[in-house]
C-alpha cells in the first residue's frame, strides 16, 4: 500500500486501515506516519503481525485488529509500552504471550469470539460491555505478571 494512500486515510491520529483486504500489516509505511498513534486495522485478512510490529511501532495507543485471522500475538508485544486500547474480538487466538505482562498502561482489552484455551478464558471474562473490557485488561497483565514470575522462579531453580 503506497504511503500517499495511507495518508489519505489518516484523520488526527487516527488511521483507518479496517476493511483494506489486508492479509499483512504494512510496517514501513506506518513507520513513516509516527503521529497515527490510533490503528485501526479491523476487519481484514491478517493472519500473523510482522517481527518489527511491536519494535517500530511502538508509539501506539491503540490497536484494532478485530475481525482477522490471527492465531498468534508477537512474544515481544510488551514492547508497545504506550498501548492503552488493544482489540482483538473474532480471531483465532488460542493463547496470548506472557509478554502482555509489561503492557503496564492497558486499560482496555477485548477477547471476545476466539477460541482461547479454558483457563485464558476465564482470566479474561465476557468482554460484553466497557467496564468488562477494562477488566479484562487488568485481570490478563495481572495474570501474565504472575506467568512470568513462575518462569523466572524456575529459570533461578535450573
């Protein structure tokens, strides 16, 4: 997608990439836009996020990628340490990375519609409405934080 595109469809700070038949998020160009802090990339054919998703663009605040095909969520996704708003209803994600421990300013998460493993579906609850959506997101960082600490019990064990 050429950078002019993209510009054409960025309004403040937000830029609206949902229905673009995208099956790949376009890193570079939205490298070259850092003042699109909002990226709405929803209702596309995104399977997996590039490597560089989370280490060039991590000025963002929020994300959409509702209605994709992801079935999985970078490791390094702590690295986008000014998310605030991360939606990703009506995947394909079975599990999360015990990296979205470090996402210290999430307020607001929505699992909603994917076929999470049992115990991330209880962490995460029913996402039916905002309060629950903001739950969500504490309730996964704090869940994730104590992941992480069991890991890092067991690396000192070894």
């Amino acid at each position: 997608m050429p950078k002019e595109n993209l510009k054409d469809k960025l309004e403040g700070n937000e830029l609206d990439l949902s229905l673009s038949n995208l099956d790949t998020v376009p890193v570079k160009e939205l490298v070259a836009l850092p003042k699109a802090t909002r990226l709405d990339l929803s209702c596309n054919q995104i399977k997996s996020l590039p490597d560089d998703f989370c280490t060039k663009l991590n000025y963002l605040v929020k994300i959409d990628l509702s209605k994709n095909s992801l079935t999985e969520i970078p490791s390094n996704i702590g690295l986008l340490q000014k998310l605030e708003h991360l939606d990703l209803l009506g995947n394909q994600l079975t599990t999360l990375p015990v990296g979205m421990c470090y996402l210290k300013k999430l307020k607001w998460l929505d699992l909603k519609d994917n076929p999470l493993s049992e115990n991330l579906k209880q962490v995460a609850g029913d996402c039916l409405d905002e309060v629950q959506c903001r739950r969500c997101a504490q309730n996964m960082v704090a869940y994730m934080k104590k992941v992480q600490s069991e890991l890092d019990r067991q690396k000192q064990k070894k």
